[in-house]
C-alpha cells in the first residue's frame, strides 16, 4: 500500500512537471492543448495548472479565438519568477549571463579581467558578477544561484578543479571561485557548458558531440540527450569519463610527428584547430580574420583552407567514434556558419560510410555559450523540482 502511494505521488510530479515544461516551452497555450499533446486527463491538467498558479509559475493571459465553443483560456509561463547568473572564466576575460526560466541570454556582457590565482581576483570578480546581476535582478528570493564555468578538468565530487591549462593551476579548492558570492554556486567545464547550453531545448532524443574550437580545442559528449518535455528530470547526460577527461578532443593525434602542441606532444587537434590557429594573422582578432576573408584576402583564405582541411580530419575522427550529430561551436564556431558547407564537403571526402555530411551542425549560440550553460544548471535544477 505504501509502495503504491509512493509512485501515485511520483507520477503526479511527473505530470506536474512535464505539464510546465510544455507550458514554458511553447509560451501561450491552452487546457485542452495540453491535455492532448500530453496525453494526460484534462481534470489531471486543470489541477495541475492551479496548483502551478498558486506557486506563482504559470497565469491565465486572456482567451483564445473561439473555434466554434467556448473560449479556451490561454496559460502562459511566468518565466520571470526566477533568474540564474552565469560567469564564464577565461584567460583574459570574464563573461556574464543572465537567464530565467525561459532558459535564454537575457543579457550578457564580457570584461577584459586577465586571470590571477589570487584572493584579490576572486574577490573582484565577484564584484564585477554581483554588480552586473543586482543592475538586471531586484529581488533576491527570485535569484536561484551562479554558475562559474572554468577552462578545466572540473572535480566536482571532490569539489577541486584538477587541471586548467588555460589558467596555468592544478589542483585547487572549487570553493576559491565561490568564496566572494553569497549565493549557491555550481562549477563547470566550459565546454560542457556550452554542450549542455547547445542541446537545452532540442526537443528530439539523439547523442551528440559538440566540438569547442576555442582558443584551446576541447568539447562535450551528450549520450541518451532526453527531450526537453521528457520523462526524464534529467535534460542532458553528459559523459565526462573514468578520469574527468571525456571529451578532451584537442589532445587526439591529428597530424602524426606534427606541429608541437603546448602539452608537449606533438600533432595535436589543438595545434591545428584551435582559434589562435587563425587569430595570430590578425593581431589576435579573430573577428578581423574572417571579415580579411569575406574581403577576399588571398593569403588569410589559404589559410582558412588549410585549417578546413585538418578540421575536416577532426570532425570524420568523431563521427567515425561516436556517429552521432556533431555540433560546431567555440569561438570559430560562432563564425563557421556561412563557410559549413565548405566544411561539410571536406568532411564527406573523408567518410567510409556516408555521400554527405548533414550530421555537422553549426552552434546556434554565438555569444557566451559557455556562461549560459552554467547558469542553466540552477535553472534545469529547479525545473526538476517543480
């Protein structure tokens, strides 16, 4: 009898929650809408919508056209009831998101902030990250938390951070970025926060790669990714590994006996693919770099040919291991939409098994991808207890 008790209290949280997800997804709809897409009763809805009324996430936003009865009232998610920030750490700069329960940039900024494994730089940015969330938040009771993205191997069992190459430290207490924040903090790996950013609101089920090619090459490996109005309280699986390190892509061997790569060995996908690859032509702007080869630079557009071609080794080496969707983000991949076809054709010379290349996929987030994935874990987490 308890048992019992037990999962008719379990499956009406999953209605409740898979009940506003859809609500918060779609934006306005109506009882009936629900009802059907869902395929949940319509007296499991109607309580369902009242009780999420009473909580402050959902309210009624006037009626429907009438379609030959009664209007339907029209539902619509209150996404500003909650907010989330998010800090993406780099060498030089410190990137900032704001997201609510819609789960989109709401606003974001970049400060040129040059890392230093030292109080006085925690202290700041934590400054520079409350001032900017206090500018666009009021109340406190609607803030969930901060997400910190770090260019590293993030232990969160043992709440250390291994490895950061980028921010040249091994080894150090999670607890260091979060000191100056009064706020429940999580600790990412930005790439996996921009992974986990990417595939937020794909509705489809499918595994998927995304291929960060920053100024350092690394990436995230999403298995069973779970649509967004899913069973499932868990949105995206990502595979970190044995040792932290899955989806470490830019210490695979590209080129044998190759160029020497910062980790000291050579041939590395990061020596060939990372961002700086192409920004040290252009006094380190990549932006400059592309918009040179939109001019028709001769020179630069050699190169970008020459970085096509070892990406295009890359991405076959993925699709060969993992075969599934491989998306391109990072700071190239902000830029490798008008040039993916160029990338598809490459990619498809090298395939064994496939004529095209229509699993290579451009990011759909340019702009802080990495410091909206941290913030959507307090968003994702709340989602879960709703």
């Amino acid at each position: 009898m308890i048992k019992k008790r037990a999962s008719n209290i379990e499956v009406k949280k999953i209605n409740r929650n898979k009940i506003f997800r859809y609500v918060n997804k779609y934006g306005r709809v109506s009882k009936p809408d629900i009802s059907t897409q869902l395929g949940i009763s319509m007296p499991t809805v109607l309580q369902n919508i009242n009780e999420l009324i009473k909580q402050g996430l959902v309210h009624e936003v006037g009626e429907f056209e009438s379609t030959g009865g009664r209007k339907a009232t029209a539902i619509a998610p209150v996404r500003e009831s909650y907010y989330a920030l998010g800090i993406d750490i780099t060498q030089n700069h410190i990137g900032l998101v704001i997201t609510d329960l819609s789960g989109d940039v709401l606003k974001h900024k970049r400060i040129y902030k040059p890392f230093s494994n030292d109080r006085e730089y925690y202290k700041e940015m934590a400054e520079i990250a409350l001032e900017f969330k206090n500018n666009e938040i009021d109340e406190d009771k609607k803030f969930l938390g901060v997400g910190i993205s770090i260019p590293g191997i993030v232990d969160t069992r043992n709440k250390k951070i291994q490895f950061s190459h980028a921010l040249n430290f091994s080894n150090i207490e999670s607890e260091r970025f979060s000191e100056f924040i009064p706020y429940p903090c999580i600790l990412i790996n930005d790439a996996n926060a921009a992974g986990f950013a990417e595939m937020y609101h794909y509705d489809k089920c499918f595994n998927a790669v995304y291929l960060s090619l920053s100024n350092s090459v690394g990436g995230a490996i999403i298995v069973e990714r779970q649509s967004y109005l899913s069973d499932s309280t868990i949105a995206d699986k990502l595979y970190l590994g044995d040792n932290l390190r899955g989806g470490e892509f830019g210490h695979v061997t590209l080129i044998p006996n190759g160029n020497k790569c910062y980790c000291g060995k050579r041939g590395c996908f990061d020596v060939y693919c990372s961002a700086k690859t192409l920004s040290q032509y252009t006094d380190g702007k990549l932006e400059k770099f592309f918009r040179e080869i939109e001019l028709g630079n001769k020179n630069l557009l050699k190169i970008w040919e020459n970085y096509i071609s070892c990406l295009a080794i890359g991405i076959n080496n993925l699709r060969m291991i993992f075969d599934c969707t491989i998306i391109l983000g990072g700071y190239v991949g902000s830029y490798i939409e008008p040039y993916i076809s160029r990338v598809k054709e490459e990619v498809a010379i090298l395939n064994t098994f496939e004529m095209d290349a229509s699993y290579i996929k451009p990011c759909r987030y340019k702009v802080e991808a990495s410091a909206l994935g941290a913030a959507l874990q307090h968003i994702e987490a709340f989602l879960c207890t709703v």
